[in-house]
C-alpha cells in the first residue's frame, strides 16, 4: 500500500521508526512503508501542540492595566473591569488574533478558549474573539 508522505528517520517514543501518512493523518508507525518520503533526520515527532485553556479575550491587556496602587484585590478588579469595559469588539479581535496567529506558528493545531459574558463587558469579548477565531 502507497502512503501520500513517509516520513523516514524518525524518532518516536525514543526509537527509530518511519511515519505513514495518509488522508492527513497518521496511518501507520512502523517500517516498509511506500509512497513520496520526507527525510527528519533522526529527529524526534511529537504531537501537535493543543492550548487546552486560554482566554482569549483577556490575552495582552497587561500594559492596558496600569498599576494597583493600593495592592488590593479590590483594585485589580475595578482596573480590570475598566479595560473590559472600555474594550471594543475589534480590539478583542486584534489582541486574540495575534495570539492565535503566534499559536499557529509555533505548531499549535487546536486552542480551547474561555471568554467572559457578563455585565461589564457584555458579548464584546464573544465576538472579538469569534472574529479572530473566523479570521
């Protein structure tokens, strides 16, 4: 059976071994496989990164805070509620981009986001993020 990649010389678990590939997805470990071949040099194959909890629609409002002057948990939360309140829908959409574009690049291939719906920021964050995610 012809593979559409094996990947040659790879370590897997720690042990030499070629990957098939096929429709996508990895279809065989092992040995013997035909099909176009992909040298890795003896490097090692991982699985895809997965982001199983971020939340997206707060990522990189660290230098929007400003400081607790008071260093109360009381404060933090106004400051916070200040930056989601004042947030828009494309500055959500924006920041998470840039997250997810990051993500992608440095090999993630699924990213499991929460996003607050509430009072102060209402479905703003929903959307910057939904947007982003579309994106």
């Amino acid at each position: 059976m012809s593979h559409d990649l094996v990947i040659r010389n790879a370590r897997v678990g720690g042990a030499p071994a070629d990957v098939a590939i096929a429709g996508g997805r990895i279809a065989a470990i092992g040995s013997g496989f035909a099909g176009p071949e992909l040298d890795a040099g003896g490097r090692l194959v991982l699985p895809a990164f997965v982001q199983p909890h971020i939340h997206l629609d707060k990522v990189r409002t660290g230098p929007l805070l400003g400081p607790n002057r008071s260093g109360t948990l009381a404060e933090a939360i106004a400051i916070s509620h200040r930056v989601k309140r004042a947030a828009t829908i494309e500055e959500v959409r924006a920041r998470a981009g840039d997250v997810i574009r990051a993500a992608v690049l440095a090999g993630t291939t699924a990213i499991r986001s929460h996003v607050d719906v509430d009072t102060i920021g209402g479905l703003k964050g929903l959307r910057g993020v939904a947007a982003a995610r579309d994106d």
